[in-house]
C-alpha cells in the first residue's frame, strides 16, 4: 500500500538565513498558525513532557511565519527544531489533515518541514548541538554499506533461508545489528508456516535521520533499492522495521514508481499467511499484556490492527491496552530520526511515563512491534525500575508457535 | 492619562537570573523563537506588531510558590506580567501588550485531588480539560466544560474568560462549574476565593462572593494556580438531532419552544442561520450535504439518563416539527456535533465569492443577547460585515450566524449570538486592520449595545474594537469606574496584563 500524503514541491527550495522566507513557506507556516487551537501541540508527546509549545508543530509553523514578519532568524532555530519526535501525532490531529485532507494538497508535514529545516540549516553551514550522536550513528550505517550482505549471515546463522526473491525480508541496518532478533523470530515464523522467502540484503543507509542530513544521499540509496528490487522480481517487500516500511509507503511514492511491489509489514504478513494457511499458534500463554503502538504505524501510516491480531491468535493473550486512537499521544520516547540521540533525557521522561502508563494497567509486559521501542524500553526500565518488561509480539507469536529463538541466536561482534 | 510604557522596569540579566532560580534553568525562555510565539493567541491579530508584543522573558512556573515569587520580584521591579494558559482565547487576554513577563501557565496541570463523594476535583489551572476527563472517565464522571477549544484550552484560560460551554444549558458554564480557585495577587499574596471562604462549598452567604470578582478578569488582577471544580456524572445519553427549516420565522419560534418547554435536560439549542448553511455548502470537503430547500437547521441536544433523554427527545421532535421542521437523520445528528470542537480551524474554509478556495482565518464575534433581539441583531451583524466586505474586497467574508443558547441551567432568555467573519489575515494592511477590521468589530460591539445587549458572552471584551465599547458604553452605569478602583487598589503598580479592559485608565490622575 501507500499512504498518500502531500508532495510539496515548493520544499525543493532551500531555506536560508541569508534569504527571505519563500511566499509559499509563508503560506504553509500560516495554515497551522492560523488554525491556532494547537491540537498539534496537546497531542505531541514531548510537550506533553517539557510543556514548551515552541517544541510542538504549531511552534515550529509559527517561527517560520514569525521569521517573515522580522522576528527571529533562519539559524536560530535548530534549538526549538531539534525537538520534534517525527511521531506524525500532529500531522494526524491537525484540522488542516483531519478536515481536509489532502483536498488542497495542503495537509500538514510537520516531518518533512523539521527534516527539510534542519538539512537546510547543515546546508547553510550552520550547526545543531549535540548533532555529532547523529552523525556517529550516521557514518557507522554508512561504514557498513561495504560489507551490507554479510550482515545477513551473522544476523540469520543457522537459519535455512530458500531464496526465493519474489518475497523478500527487508531488514535496515539498525534491525541486522542491534534487534537482530526481529529478523530472526520473522524468519523462522515464516519458515514454520512453510513461506519461501528470501533476504534483500543491500538496502543502504534507510535511517529517517539521513533525511534530517542529506535528503539526496538518503534518495540515491532509495533508488538502489528501488532498482534492486525490481532486478531481484521482488512482489512482495515483507518489511521488519515499521520506522523503514513507514519510509517505503510514505516517502518512496513521493519520488519512485513501486507499481507492482507490495510492501507489507511483518506481522500483517504473518497473519496473512497464518490464514491462508490455516494455522494458528498452539501453545497456549495466559496472559494480560499492556501494547505500545509504534508511532511509525499507528500514526504515521495510521496501521494498527494487525500486531493486535496476531497476539489476538495466541490463546490466552490478552491486550489490556487503550486503543490506537488513544496512543497518538504516546511514544516510547525514541522517535522516529535524530531525537533520542539528542535530548535523552526528555527521550526517557517520555518513555517512562509511557511504561508508568502500562504498569497502571497492572501488567508486567509491555508487547511492542518496534524494535526501536525495545531498544528505547528496555533502557527505560533499567533506568527507572518499573516492573514492565518491553517483549517484542514476534517473540509472543514465536513462542506459542513453538520457535525457540534464543537458543538458535547468533552473535553479533 | 495612561502609565506611560516607559515607567516599567525592563527585563534585565539580573531579573533573568532571579527568575531562573526561582523556577529553574529550563523553565526560563529567552530565545527570541520560543517568546515570539507567546505574542499572540486564537484570533486574527496584528502581524505588524509581532515584534513589539513578543514578551521579554517566558516563564513556566510548576505550582503557586513559583508565581509568588515571579510576581513579587515583578512587583517589586515594575515588570508587566501577562499570564498565559493554551494561548487559544480570542479575546486576546494572552497578548503581552507592554511585553515584558510572560507567565505561562502549562506546566501547573497536576491533578491534586478527585473527591468522589463531594463530586468535585481539585486542579492545577494548567490543566486541559479533555486531558482532565480522560482521568474521570473511568470513574463515570465528567468536568463538562465544553468548547470549541476543548483539545487544547487550559482551566486557567477558561477562568480569565469567564469561558462558556457548548452544554451550558444543562450544566453551566465556567462561573458556575468552577467552585473555588487560588489567586496569587500582585504582591505574591495568596487568597482562595469561593461562594464564600471554603474550597469545595458552592453555595454561601458568608461575607462578599470574591469568586465572582475574579472570574474573566483577563490576567488583570492575579494568576489563579489551582481550582477546585464540578463533577457531573457521565450523562447515560448524549443526542443531538438537526432539523430543517425553510424560513427564519419557524426557526426562530422553533428555537423559542424547544428552550422554554422546560426540559431539565436539554443542553443546547442552536440556529445555523442562512448564510451559514450557504457557506457550509460552499464547504464541500468537510459539510454533509443538506438538500437545496434547506435555509435554516436548527440543533437541539440533551444530555442525561436514558429515562429523562428519551421522552424528552420525543417530544422535542413534536415541538419541531409543529413548526415545520424536518428531522435531518442521525448521520447529520452524529457526524456534526462529533466535529463540532474540529471543524471551523482549517484555513482553507475561505472562499472567494466564485467558490475559489482561499487562504482565511476565522473570527467568531460573541455577542450576548436576550431573546427578541435576536433578529434585529442577526440584520444588522450581516449588514455591517457586508459594508466591509465591499470597502475592502477579498479581506472579508460572512461565514454566516450561528445562534445558541446562553443561559446556564436552562435554555431560554439568553443567547449567544455569533458572527463569524472569513479574514484574510496575512494580507491586512496597517489600514485595512485600523480601518476595516477593527471598525467593523466596533461596529458589531456597538449594535450589541446599542440593543442593550452584551459586547461579549465567552471571549471577554479586552479586544481591540471590543474594549472601548464594552468599557465605555456596556459598563457606563458605573461598572468601570468601580473596576478601575479595584484595579488600582489590588494592581497599584498596574503590572497585570496591562493595557487590557482600558483599565490603563486607572491610573489616571
């Protein structure tokens, strides 16, 4: 699928502070000032922390106008920028999106604005503070573009994969090497349900916080996969990371025919498959289980049901959550680009008073479909010793399906 | 004679430090982005002034011991204060006029207490009120205050306004739904103001109601930090049923006998006037479509327990249809009263007179008015706002009137009748805003006057076009002059949010 969202082109012009704001910017900046009942900001995870609304959508629009009108300058905004979660909580809530849609092709992009201000910022020669943490986990991506197919010997050791390109895992960089064990439990559930796939093994640098850097490197490696794709016949793109297939169904339409792949996210392939196949897991696991939606799928490409089904098919799971309409506000805290690498102290306030939030329930396992909010948990809860454990729904679903993956677990050097 | 701008202490590095130790490092803002976007609120404003109403310094304040402090040194330095909840008021109650503090309330949003059994909850004024009921749903209750910026306007707002709900009639508005509240006075003295000296008694006849003083004082008078407010239970029912009407006169007398019928739970009752359907229709993106017969739609909405709701939706339906009107059906009921927080923020409403989508912002004048001036007011608005749509083509558009009922408890004598006015805000000129915009509000605010009703029902009549009226002419049997004494008596300094109400006029030889 795609999820059609406004293509401005008008963003192709570079912002500066050595020019005036371009006619369209102002207009695009006003149409959320305008609004200003600020459901972008009551929405927005870290204002929910800092309460500081120039952290916030509206905030961001109205420097901008702000600065056409003479107040304020082009390079003084990075502190305020560099807040943004890139969450699309306000892209979703804001009037301009929910009432209007993408009529006017004027639907709010608070992340393409924030990327596109921070890359013309770096363009422009300036400086964000505490940027080189993005920069680091930049260049060591880049470092493995190189040797990017080995990875997937290290990452899959002892899993038999058939090779068959027409469905391909895709898996990023970040998932082959810090949350190897979603490709992993992905691979064996679909071996245990008899799917032949194979690995797209060279997808380059896909982090969201390229786009933050340098749109054009982070688009040369979009059309090598794009390319590759179509040489390997891929059909169907089975995708592990919802921060990548957040990117291929939103981004990549922007610039890229992807006529005839069908990107399909991990667990809505899973089950998929499990239907098809009439299969379902068998080993039972009483449970009640908090769920933490990744903004990635609930907000950004607004796909939330099918990690809820799938825990749904394992007997005795439970999901004692609130719905996904009601996690916009949430986030684990990481976001999706530069911010956790930045602010990581209000990354972890967000991500504690998520975790607070599901021990409330009275649980002790929070299932995420992120690895990015595994990651971001798990350090949450040895910081903070709340008694709420971050378990991937790949490892529930694995589990109740009989693959034990930590006994088959590679390691990574 | 006014206070001169030039006798207020300026907002110097040692204030900046000052304030940092009193509310810590992070809770300061001095960059020029993060202050610039605390110079305006919810209404068409004055771009060109941006910059000489972007406050000197912003502050967040975490409970009552912070704003002490903030307004003793600014007291004691003669810095002005301007205090700012969600920033989504449109009376412009939170535009730092004199710049100097802002004081932003957001981070005061803790919930100290949910009393149960006494049906009332006691907050930080920080607090917004669908994060508030969000809380209380679980428990079956709600705090029902609920307007169009229900998402993101904060408690402490709502009490500067004296804020009026969509669903007053049933349950009240802010003056009735805010039991007590503490105020941090200008020389950092702290008081609790209720119906008399205690915090959660609603009723009293000991000594003067001060609540009352201090409720829609616009940041004039203090900075109220926490409030104690009602619970209702969750109604069991919520309907909403829109009828239509082909002439004013039928739903005029339509509105007339639905909110004097004398149910105990209708909430609201509303008129959408011709000109609002016709701009509803020119909204294709976002209206359902009305047949073209359509001229008038009337909305009647209660709230309660089913056994109440029920017999009293059935006779309501009687009631309209007596006066010829035609139930328009539950998607119409449901649908529109779901948006009805949403619908009126998206720019691109505006339309040019082809139907051309344009870039609009929008303004919603809120004049109180009794029943039997409803339609020479509703004339009159529309002919003040086409003048000025002829003077100065494409500024301006009429959105159309909407009309509903104002009176808490109940749904008759008192309305809130409303202009709504398409601006094209980033092509006002100097003289377009002196004398377009701001006369033609004037204009509004003197036909309501002239009628012997009300400048403002919700807003608060601080604005500019609105304040000169209201002070003047609406308060001139000595109103004023009284609120002066009190400004000058609690605000000698004349600190607080200075320049609002014409209240500069206190201090006066």
């Amino acid at each position: 699928m795609t999820y059609q969202l406004s293509k401005k082109d008008f963003y192709a012009e570079p912002l500066s502070k050595s020019k005036a704001i371009p006619e369209e910017f102002v207009k695009e900046a006003y149409l959320v000032f305008a609004c200003r009942h600020k459901f972008c900001r009551d929405i927005c995870p870290n204002f929910d922390i800092t309460r500081n609304e120039a952290h916030t959508s509206y905030g961001f629009h109205t420097s901008i106008l702000a600065i056409s009108r003479g107040v304020g300058e082009f390079d003084k905004l990075m502190d305020n920028f560099t807040y943004c979660l890139e969450c699309g909580a306000c892209e979703l809530r804001c009037p301009n999106t929910s009432m209007g849609g993408d009529f006017y092709r004027r639907s709010t992009t608070t992340l393409d604005l924030v990327r596109k201000v921070r890359r013309d910022h770096l363009a422009d020669g300036g400086e964000i503070t505490d940027w080189s943490a993005v920069k680091d986990y930049l260049d060591e991506h880049r470092g493995l573009v190189a040797t990017q197919d080995e990875l997937v010997t290290k990452w899959a050791e002892g899993i038999k994969l058939a090779g068959d390109m027409k469905t391909a895992l895709f898996v990023d960089f970040f998932t082959a090497t810090q949350g190897t064990e979603v490709p992993r439990l992905a691979a064996q559930i679909l071996g245990k349900l008899g799917v032949k796939f194979g690995v797209y093994a060279t997808p380059g640098v896909t982090a969201p916080e390229l786009l933050s850097e340098d749109e054009e490197e982070w688009k040369k490696y979009a059309t090598d996969n794009v390319k590759h794709f179509k040489e390997l016949g891929i059909q169907t793109l089975v995708v592990v990371n919802p921060h990548d297939y957040a990117l291929l169904i939103r981004e990549y339409p922007k610039w890229f025919d992807m006529d005839g792949i069908d990107t399909v996210f991990v667990t809505d392939f899973i089950l998929e498959k499990m239907r098809e196949k009439g299969v379902a897991p068998s080993v039972a696991i009483e449970g009640r289980f908090a769920y933490h939606d990744p903004c990635t799928l609930n907000k950004l490409v607004v796909e939330a049901d099918s990690p809820r089904d799938l825990v749904a098919q394992v007997t005795g799971a439970e999901i004692v959550d609130v719905p996904p309409g009601n996690q916009w506000r949430y986030c684990c805290g990481n976001g999706n680009g530069p911010f956790r690498k930045i602010h990581e102290d209000v990354a972890y306030r967000i991500g504690q008073k998520r975790l607070r939030a599901a021990a409330d329930l009275g649980v002790d396992t929070i299932l995420v479909a992120c690895p990015h909010c595994k990651d971001q948990f798990t350090d949450v809860k040895t910081k903070s010793g709340l008694p709420v454990e971050p378990v991937h729904v790949l490892e529930l679903v694995a589990k109740s399906m009989g693959v034990d993956w930590e006994t088959t677990s590679p390691t990574i050097g | 004679m006014t206070v001169a701008t030039t006798t207020y202490g300026a907002v110097t590095d040692e204030v900046i430090a000052e304030l940092k130790r009193i509310v810590g490092d992070e809770n300061v803002l001095t960059d020029l982005h993060e202050r610039a976007m605390r110079a305006f609120n919810c209404a068409p404003a004055p771009l060109q002034r941006w910059a000489d109403q972007t406050p000197d310094v912003v502050v967040l304040p975490g409970g009552t011991e912070d704003v002490v402090d903030i307004l003793k040194l600014a007291n004691e330095r003669r810095i002005p204060v301007t205090p700012r909840g969600g920033g989504s008021g449109l009376a412009d109650g939170a535009m730092p006029l004199r710049k100097g503090i802002c004081v932003d309330i957001k981070r005061m949003n803790e919930i100290f207490e949910i009393d149960e059994e006494n049906m009332c909850a006691t907050v930080g004024t920080g607090i917004n009120m669908l994060k508030l009921n969000e809380v209380l749903e679980p428990l079956g209750k709600i705090f029902p205050d609920d307007l169009a910026g229900y998402a993101n306007a904060m408690l402490g707002g709502r009490i500067g306004c004296g804020g009026w709900t969509l669903v007053g009639g049933r349950f009240g508005h802010i003056p009735d739904t805010v039991i007590s509240m503490e105020c941090v006075l200008p020389d950092g003295q702290v008081i609790w103001v209720g119906g008399g000296g205690t915090k959660k008694i609603r009723k009293s006849s000991s000594g003067y109601r001060l609540k009352d003083l201090f409720m829609q004082h616009q940041g004039t008078l203090c900075i109220v930090t926490r409030a104690v407010v009602e619970l209702y239970p969750k109604s069991e029912v919520e309907f909403a049923g829109y009828f239509a009407f082909d002439n004013w006169e039928d739903s005029y007398q339509a509105l007339y006998d639905i909110t004097t019928a004398g149910f105990g739970t209708i909430s609201s009752a509303m008129i959408f006037d011709e000109e609002k359907i016709d701009f509803l229709r020119r909204d294709d993106e976002a209206f359902i479509p009305l047949p073209k017969d359509v001229r008038f739609v009337n909305l009647m909405t209660f709230y309660g327990k089913k056994c109440e709701v029920e017999p009293a939706v059935k006779e309501g339906f009687q009631i309209m249809k007596a006066r010829g009107g035609r139930y328009l059906g539950p998607e119409q009921g449901e649908g529109d009263w779901a948006s009805r927080h949403d619908r009126y923020h998206l720019s691109y409403h505006g339309r040019t007179p082809d139907g051309q989508a344009t870039l609009m912002s929008w303004h919603c004048e809120d004049t109180a008015a009794y029943h039997t001036a409803l339609p020479a007011l509703r004339a009159r608005f529309h002919e003040i706002c086409r003048k000025y749509m002829d003077l100065y083509p494409g500024l301006f558009d009429d959105w159309g009137i909407f009309i509903y009922t104002s009176n808490p408890f109940k749904g008759w004598g008192d309305y809130l009748i409303e202009i709504d006015i398409g601006v094209a805000e980033l092509d006002l000129t100097p003289d377009s805003w002196e004398n377009g915009w701001i006369k033609m509000k004037k204009e509004i605010a003197q036909a309501a006057v002239d009628m012997e009703c009300s400048v403002s029902i919700c807003h608060g009549s601080c604005r500019e076009g609105d304040d000169d009226v209201a002070m003047h002419q609406e308060m001139r049997h000595g109103t004023f002059d009284m609120m002066k004494k009190i400004k000058r008596m609690i605000d000698p300094n004349n600190i607080m949010n200075p320049g609002k109400y014409c209240l500069d006029e206190a201090y006066g030889d």
